[in-house]
C-alpha cells in the first residue's frame, strides 16, 4: 500500500500550492471477478478494476465542497482539490460534515494479505462441476439458472489534513446457486444457497451444493395453504432481510431526518421482546473482509441496538453524532450528503424463554425460509410489510412446502411477540442470526 502513501503526499503538496488548509480523501480499489454457468457451459465472464476517491474540502468560511474522481495521479488529484473547493463556496451553511474526532484514533492493525487470485479457468471448471453435481441430485432439478462463483480483492484508505492516515486490504470469495424443479403437471419449484470465504480453496462448495438441493426437493411436493393467523417462524436470512428492510429504526440519520419509526428519546425504550439481542458488529469474526474503519476514518466496532428487547443505540456518523450528543460508530460513507448504514448483523437469544421451542415437536407452524418482493411490500416508514415467501407448514418436524402465500404484519409488534429465539446462529450475507419464532402473524394462501 505505499501508494496511499503517495497519494497523501501528493494531496498534501497540492492542497498547500492551492492555499487549501482543510481536506480529507476517501479511496477504494475494488478487483472483481465473477463467472456465470449455464447448463454446462460458460454463461459470463466478468472482471472488473474499479477505482475512486471522494475528496472533501472546506473553505475559510468552514463550508465545504465535494468531488469524486478515478484519477488519482498527482493532476487527477490537483484537479479534485480545486474543483471540491470552488464548489465549497455553495455547500450547506447548516450541520456542515466535519471531521470524525476518532479519524486518528490507532486502530489495531490486523495485518491482512490479499489472497492469491485464482485464474478464471479454474472457476469456471469449480462452477460447473457445481452445476453438474446439483443436477445430479434429482431427476426433477432441470437447471441452475441463477449462479455465480465471485473472488474480489478490496484496498480502502482513508486520509486527512489532520494527519489521519488509515489503510486496508483483504479478499473475499463467494458462490451463489439457485436451481430450479420441473415436473408433468407441477408448478416449477426453486431454492438456493450462498457460501463466503477468504479464498476460491476454502469456499465450502460442496455445502452449497447439499443445502441448495436439499431445499429444492424439500419443495417438490407443495400444497395449497389456508389464509389464517399462524405461529411463524423465520429463517435467519428472512429475519435480517425483515431487519434490513427496516433499518431507519436504528439510522440517526434517518431520525433527524424524520424518516425512522424511531425518535432521537427512544433510547432506553423497550421496542422488542426480551429474549431479543441485536447488535452491528462490523469486526464479528464471521465477517469476511470485516472494515475496520468507516468512510470518515471513524474506527468500526460493536454496537449494541438492541440489548434484551431494549433500544440501546443508533447507528451515526461524526454529524449524527454531533447533533444528538453521542460518539460516531463506524457506520458512515462518505460524500455530499454523509450517509449511515448498518455493517454487519448479529441477532442472538437474550433473556430466558417460557419454553424451548422445537420444529420437532410443534404443531402447525409456517417456517419462512425467504421473503420476496421487499423493495414493494414493505412500507419503510408506516412499519407494516406485506410480502410473498418461500416456506413450509411443519407439524412435529414433517415439512410440507407452501405452494405460495404471502406474509403481513406490523415489524414494531412483530419485535415485541417474539417468543422463542433459538441458539444456533447461522452466517448469511447480511450477518449472523438464528431462527426467530413470532408467536402469530397473518398469511394469506391461494
């Protein structure tokens, strides 16, 4: 990484030939490789290098301007400075972004090599004897057509006037399948997997391959559903997508901008159940390529949101947390207007049960395994989501799939009946979470 290095010194050089006192750079370098299958074939093949900085830059009267640019070249770099500064002189003269006061904190630096880069043959061979095996495993699964194998490497650093200097890099591997049934006389049924790692060597390929099938099969004999109220329980990939899709809940930004089902006083409010824990742990050991520092330098951590039911904290970034009286959390991007987003999900059971719940041993309980549709169904800030799913009826551990029916609730008075939040966690893309179990919720069938 000693061209960050250059590239402060080369800021540092134009900012002062420019007169500029106040700046701060952000930058990423993303390499991407993604392959594509199709009934044994190659589909697509896609590589990638995209690079960029964001450069900020605050005039005498402390308002500030904004560039981006992909030339990071000493010209490329004079060029942002200026133009961030002439447009300093029409920036917001309210709530102006500032710096992080933890910009400079030092973090500890966990030193990561990227991984070596596989060569695209390789993938595309990994990817489809992937394929092959997963049509293998019934006669009924004709294709696979959503897959993927992907291997990235990511460079980020972070840079300001004030002597903060940050810099990382890691690599990251992931595969996707998603197969699909057809049967005489039978409604086409599908399911689908995902795996991440460091590395293409280390991707538990063979994993994919089981749950994905295992899933699909566990559809090929559906049934219709009868509109009712039902004990439901999610999957923790339905239950962080539910959570993601309402994560104003916990955004400071979204709150000052009134866009959040919470308010600024809410903290300290019991909004869940209290066998309810969640927290955004960008730094949890499950998280391949964790960032160890936001867009504005802030140093990443564990932040509690929900502690036993309880609305512990928001998620902000140095201008959130400067107007609501709090510390940064690591949860900001950089640009015009800073925004704040969740890192890293971890749901877990709080508190102790009335009982322990077991799908092999309850009666007439829906599991949902994936929710559709959330950019439509869900109403962000009224809190209510109506959404299709994939699912099954389980009755004493028997599975029965769900030809298709829809899901409707209230998110605020879904936390608050939760009645059973299991141990196992499991890893999927949006963090870690085990299955949540909502004493009722209203599904409409066919």
């Amino acid at each position: 990484m000693t061209k960050i290095q250059e590239i402060a010194t080369y800021a540092q050089e134009n900012a002062a030939k420019l007169g500029i006192k106040k700046f701060d750079i952000y930058g990423s370098t993303v390499d991407d490789t993604s392959v594509q299958v199709d009934q044994g074939e190659p589909k697509q093949v896609k590589a990638s290098n995209r690079s960029g900085v964001t450069v900020r830059v605050w005039n005498e009267e402390n308002t500030m301007g904004v560039t981006s640019t992909t030339d990071v070249d000493p010209k490329g770099l004079e060029l942002a400075l200026k133009t961030a500064y002439e447009a300093s002189f029409f920036g917001v003269k309210e709530n102006v972004p500032d710096f992080s006061p933890e910009a400079t904190i030092p973090i500890p630096n966990k030193h990561q090599e990227k991984a070596l880069q596989a060569p695209v043959s390789e993938l595309i061979e990994k990817l489809l004897v992937a394929e092959k095996e997963l049509l293998a495993t019934h006669s009924a699964i004709k294709g696979v057509p959503y897959n993927g194998l992907a291997q990235r490497d990511i460079d980020r650093f972070y840079l300001n006037s004030e002597g903060a200097l940050r810099t990382e890099s890691h690599s990251l591997a992931s595969i996707y399948l998603y197969s699909k049934t057809e049967e005489e006389g039978k409604k086409p049924r599908s399911a689908g997997a995902y795996r991440v790692k460091e590395t293409v060597a280390d991707l538990d390929i063979a994993g994919c391959i089981k749950e994905t099938a295992e899933k699909t099969i566990s559809h090929l004999h559906y049934e219709k559903i009868k509109t009712g109220k039902y004990q439901v329980v999610f999957s923790p990939e339905a239950f962080l997508s539910l959570l993601g899709a309402f994560s104003n809940l916990f955004n400071a930004q979204n709150i000052l901008d009134n866009q959040s089902l919470s308010k600024a006083d809410d903290i300290g409010k019991e909004i869940a159940s209290p066998l309810l824990s969640v927290y955004d742990d960008a730094l949890h050991p499950a998280n391949i390529g964790a960032e160890s520092f936001d867009g504005e330098g802030t140093p990443t951590r564990q932040i509690k949101l929900i502690e036993n039911g309880i609305l512990t904290s928001f998620l902000h970034s140095a201008g959130t947390a400067k107007r609501l009286n709090a510390q940064p959390t690591g949860n900001a991007s950089i640009g015009a207007k800073v925004s704040v987003s969740p890192n890293f999900y971890h749901v877990f059971a709080a508190g102790t049960p009335e009982k322990e719940l077991s799908l092999a041993t309850a009666e007439n309980v829906i599991l949902i395994d994936d929710l559709q549709a959330l950019h439509a169904g869900v109403k962000a800030l009224q809190g209510s989501f109506s959404l299709p799913f994939d699912g099954w009826l389980v009755n004493k551990g028997e599975k029965v799939s769900i030809e298709s029916a829809t899901v409707a609730g209230d998110f605020l008075e879904l936390l608050k009946s939760i009645v059973y939040v299991e141990k196992e966690v499991e890893l999927t893309p949006g963090g870690v979470a085990p299955r949540v179990w909502v004493s009722e919720l209203s599904i409409t069938g066919d």
